[in-house]
C-alpha cells in the first residue's frame, strides 16, 4: 500500500535542506554546469505489505543510510584463505557470486545494516572537502613545483600532476573558485567513490587520471592531491602566495584545512569505498601530513599507519601480480608504493618500540627498478629500453640521482633495521650477539656494494649541484648507519666501558657529525632547516647521548679514549648542537617554539648537554658522584641514547619540566 501523492521511485538528494529559490535559479546553475551531473539510481526491491499488523521493515527493504556492498568486499585472499581451502568447484561458485555482486554492474546494490554516518553527513562532509578547491591555483601550483624539490614520491610525480591538473575542468565547470560545491556535483564524488577502481589492462600511465579525476573525480584523489600539498607548504614551497602582511596567518590556516580535508576524505572512504591502489597513496599521504601536527609518537599517527597497513594488505601489494600483462608503469608504482609504506612501518616501529606491521617475511614485493618518474610513464618501447641499459642489480648506469634511488636504498636499509628489531628484546647471549655482528658486517658490506654515487661522502655539497640531492644524501646515509648504532647499543650491555667501546663511539660521531652538516645549509624556496631538525631528534640527539655519556665517565675515571676518537671533537660537536637546539626556539619553522611539539624535547636534550659540556670544562669543586644531582641527567641521557628499543617506557624527567614531550611531532618530507 502507497499513500497518496508519494511517487513509488525516489533519490537521495545530497542536501536534502537545500532548495532552489526559483526556476531561473535552476535555469543558471545548468546554465554554469552544462553536463548536468545527477546521482545514480539506486536499485530498489519492491515490497508488498503481508498486513496491518506487518513490522516496520523487512528482510529485502532498504535502508536509508546503508552503504554500498562494495565497502565490504574482501579484497586480496591469500593461500590459507576461505576460498583456497574449499573444493575447487565449490569456491569458483562461490567467487563468481561474490565478484558479481562486487562488479561495477552490481555496485547499485547497498548492505543491508544502517551506517552511524548518514548519508546526509557525507554529502557535509564531502561538501567541505570540495570547498578547499577555492584555493585550486594554490594546490595546483604547488603540486607542479615539487617537481624541482620533492626527491621522493609515493608514486611517480608526474602521475599526481595528471591527477591535480585533471580537476581543473571541474573546478572551472562548477565555478569551485567563487562558489560553493553544487549538490549534483557532491552526489557525483560520493557516487565515483563508491564505485571500484577498474584498471584496464592496457590502460597507459598517461591516461589514468581520466578515471578518477575530472568527471569521474573520486574522494581518493582529493585525500591524496590535499595532503601532499599541505605538506609541501609547510615545507616553505610556493610562499609567495601568502606575502600579504595584512593577513599573515593564512598559510598556517590553509595547511590546516588541508589536514583537515584530507582526514575526512579517509573517514569517508573508509565507508563507502572499496579499497584500491588510490586509497594507499591516499593513506600513506595523510599518515605523513598527520606526523608533521602530531608526531611520530601521537595516537593519531599510529593508527593512521595501521590504518594503511590493513589496507595495503586488502589490495594485495605486498605480493607481486599473479598475472604477467599488467602494464609496468603500475607494476612499478605498486613496488615504489610498498617499498615506501615498508621504511615508514620501521622508522615508526623503531621509534616507538613496537611490533612491525609490514614484514619482510609475508612479501614477495621485488624492489622498484632505479628507473627515472617520465622513463615509468613513458610507452612500453621506451621503458623496455630503459631496463635493459640497467645493471644486474637494477640500478641505472648514468650515475642519475632518481627519485625511485632514495627508494631503493633505504628499503635496503629497512631490511637490516627489520632484522635488528627482531633480536632487539632478546636477552644479549652468544647467540644473539653472532646475529648482531652479523648483522652489522653485512650492514657495512651493503654499504659498499651501494652505487658509489649514492654514497655520502663529505664533499658531496660542493661536487654535487643540487643541494636537494646532498640532503638526501645524507639522510640515506643516517638511515642506514643508525642500523649500526642501534646494533653497538644492544651489544654494549654495560659490561665495558664506553669510553673504550670503539665502535659505538665511532658510529656516534659520524652520526652527529653528519646531522650537523645540515645545520650549514640555507635555501629560500625550501626549508632546509626543517629536514635539519628532523636528523637532529633522529639521529643527533641518540648519538649526542652516548657522546656526552662518554665524556662524563672519562671525567670521573680519567680513562683515555681510543687514539682515533678526540675528545676535543666531541665537545666541539656537542656546543654546535647546543647552539642550534637553542635557536630552534625562536625560528619560526622548527616546531621547536614554545607551545609547539617538539619545543619541550629540545629544551630538555639542551639543557642537558650544556651541563654536562659545562662541567666538563668547568669542573665544580665538589666531586661528580653517583649523589650528586647530575644523575639524572646521566640517567635521562641512557635513555636518549637508544629511540626504538626501551627509550620510551620509564623515561623520567626532572621535576618541573613538562612531561608531555612529544619525541616525534615532526616527519621527513623525503619519507
């Protein structure tokens, strides 16, 4: 039974409170977007009433803020799977049901449980997603810039560019610059995205921004394009933007706006999307964008990671394609995306000492080729004959500095930090002390066996014309060399002196001195300052540590250290350090100030340096003993010495300073 005057078909209107003033209000917004976009149909089974006693709702009825069917599909299934371990012809049934009730034909269908987000609050939501493309030039403009700067990329950078570029006949046609997002235009994006991502298997790179981005623009790519340009302005690109002094505030507010953007369209696609290669660039994106607000050791950046591990294991990127036609640009943007999802999952679990989510032992994701962005991008031909002139290893013979090198070389690393993490909580035996000699003779053997264009070596920044390629190359180098210091710090149990422990002195101080070339380097278009800072919590306050630890025993013991370590040095290196943690409280980009995330860390690294250099110097006349306050500084200054393995559980901090240190608020633009 129907009550009168309600048509027996109906659609979700995106803004149901919305309404047009008068049909020439209508007539000019067709007028303004002339390919009308209207929301997909729904397909609606029919009811019949059993009686005036029927319930409320059925078994085939609809509800009203369902989600699609496709949300719930269950991706990349592996060996030990449901289907793996059922009769053959029984699972082939069974996946052929499923896939066709998944397929793009049988998307219109909608689970059959309510979500606590309505779908009037997706259509806010996405609404003030849409919102942030006022500042299209901007975004635009800054994504196209990073082509100079950014020297790694999740995926090849001249397919992100197709992607931003390809909103522009949106922003355009909806007039996005100077009004707010049409309804018609929020049903499309929600109805794009609910949708899966089908990849022709002779799609070429050039054109896969034409089905995701344009008409058939998805929340995926706004997430994606949002959070690498609020990354890339923190970083000090494209501030000619914001030389306005009477509004001096605006660059802070838009990147927070973008943060903001991009977290909601991760909200929203967890609801309504099913996952594809997007939602992990997506993800890994916002990941890095929510570090530089909350740092490594906040909440929200643990389980945005989590988030995107989960994720990228429902697609199936941990393992290379079972099938052999897929194109290589993607093949190749699936091994760069997982090989950068895999040092991220160490650097964050090395930090915070906790379990890895991504290993090694559970994939068999080959390295990406140290093939250049445009060689990926370009034709079959080219690129085949691109990877023929590579060598056996895979690496380019030009000597180039690729963006796909940085990749290469730190998923090396990776491998070895995976394996020291391993053995990390095991109590130092014989056993355990082979595998870390091991382990740190083949760390130096890959050392050696790395290209030696992509080693560091001290001179690089006069030899080498780019200062974006010295930076990273010294940031492959601490990532790898800080594999050896955690190693020397598991082995070094106290049993010895650290005075005449050689090897952990040795690393420590080519550690901080590295960190601190960074410290010399000064750019206007890039903040070279903030990647400096990075390195410094990193790697230069655990290697100042057990340098300054060093210097307190052999100032109560008199011990002399090894003929190649100077003392002098060191004390040297820990007053460059002091001055710069002391400057960082009043530059403007190093999250150093007070009020802002890592103000109290370095506060606390600086003062305890500068009291031990100063009584190192300056001996008191009462002697340095176990009793005396200086202690806890010795004691803080352990604990400093090794970030990833027991640093953070028991740290205490001297009475008065403020306990809610947030030891990695900030993140890598090169991660």
């Amino acid at each position: 039974m129907r009550k009168p005057g309600i048509p027996d078909r109906c659609f979700y209107h995106p803004a149901p409170l919305t309404k047009r003033n008068t049909e020439d209000d209508a007539g000019s917004r067709a007028k303004d977007a002339p390919d009308v976009l209207r929301p997909a149909k729904r397909k609606r089974i029919s009811k019949s009433l059993a009686g005036p006693d029927a319930p409320s709702f059925y078994v085939n009825d609809k509800f009203a803020d369902a989600v699609p069917m496709t949300t719930n599909q269950p991706g990349y299934l592996g060996p030990t799977s449901y289907t793996a371990i059922l009769p053959k012809d029984e699972a082939n049934t069974i996946v052929l049901d499923r896939e066709a009730s998944m397929a793009s034909d049988g998307s219109d269908y909608e689970m059959a449980h309510q979500h606590p987000l309505t779908k009037f609050m997706r259509a806010q939501m996405t609404t003030e997603v849409l919102k942030c493309l006022r500042h299209y030039p901007i975004i635009q403009d800054v994504i196209n810039i990073l082509q100079q700067y950014a020297q790694t990329c999740i995926v090849p950078l001249p397919l992100e560019i197709d992607l931003i570029n390809g909103l522009g006949p949106i922003v355009d046609r909806f007039n996005l610059l100077h009004s707010v997002p049409d309804p018609r235009l929020v049903a499309r994006v929600l109805d794009n995205s609910s949708r899966p991502l089908e990849i022709p298997d002779d799609m070429k790179a050039g054109d896969f921004h034409q089905i995701c981005s344009g008409d058939n623009i998805r929340l995926e790519v706004l997430g994606f394009v949002l959070a690498t340009a609020g990354r890339a302005l923190s970083f000090g690109l494209c501030s000619y933007h914001f030389a306005d002094p009477a509004n001096p505030n605006s660059k802070s507010r838009l990147i927070d706006e973008l943060l903001r953007a991009s977290t909601t369209c991760t909200i929203l696609c967890n609801v309504i999307s099913p996952v594809n290669h997007i939602t992990i660039w997506m993800l890994y994106e916002n990941y890095s964008f929510t570090i530089m607000v909350t740092g490594f050791s906040g909440a929200p950046s643990w389980r945005r990671f989590g988030e995107l591990a989960s994720q990228l294991y429902a697609i199936g990127l941990h393992r290379e394609p079972p099938v052999s036609n897929i194109p290589t640009w993607m093949l190749e943007t699936r091994r760069r995306a997982f090989s950068t999802c895999f040092l991220q999952d160490k650097t964050l679990s090395t930090f915070l000492g906790r379990p890895l989510r991504l290993s090694k032992r559970h994939t068999d994701m080959k390295l990406p080729l140290d093939l250049d962005d445009n060689d990926i991008m370009a034709n079959e031909e080219t690129v085949s004959r691109t990877i023929a002139a590579l060598d056996e290893n895979g690496w380019n013979t030009e000597k180039r500095y690729l963006r796909t090198s940085w990749v290469r070389l730190r998923f090396i690393s990776a491998t070895y930090r995976e394996e020291i993490l391993d053995v990390a909580l095991s109590k130092l035996d014989e056993n355990v002390e082979r595998q870390l000699l091991d382990i740190s003779h083949r760390i130096q053997e890959s050392w050696n066996n790395f290209p030696q264009h992509l080693r560091y070596w001290p001179n690089c920044w006069n030899e080498v014309a780019s200062p974006y390629v010295c930076l990273m190359l010294v940031i492959a180098h601490q990532t790898h060399w800080y594999n050896e210091f955690i190693v020397r710090k598991l082995l070094d149990q106290g049993q010895t002196p650290i005075t005449s422990n050689l090897e952990l002195l040795r690393v420590s101080t080519s550690l901080l001195s590295t960190t601190l070339t960074l410290g010399t380097i000064r750019d206007r278009l890039y903040d070279i300052h903030k990647e400096f800072l990075i390195e410094v919590i990193l790697c230069g306050i655990p290697s100042a540590s057990v340098l300054a630890t060093a210097l307190q025993e052999q100032h109560r013991t008199n011990a002399l250290f090894p003929p190649s370590i100077s003392r002098a040095e060191m004390i040297r290196m820990l007053s460059v350090l002091i001055s710069h943690l002391e400057a960082a409280e009043h530059l403007e980009s190093s999250s150093a100030r007070p009020g802002e995330a890592n103000y109290n860390l370095c506060k606390k690294a600086c003062k305890a340096f500068t009291k031990i250099v100063d009584h190192v110097l300056e001996p008191r006349a009462e002697e340095f003993t176990p009793n005396t306050a200086d202690t806890e500084l010795d004691l803080n200054l352990e604990f400093l010495t090794a970030p990833g393995l027991d640093v953070f559980e028991g740290m205490e901090f001297a009475a008065g300073d403020d306990g809610s240190i947030d030891w990695g608020a900030m993140t890598q633009w090169t991660l």
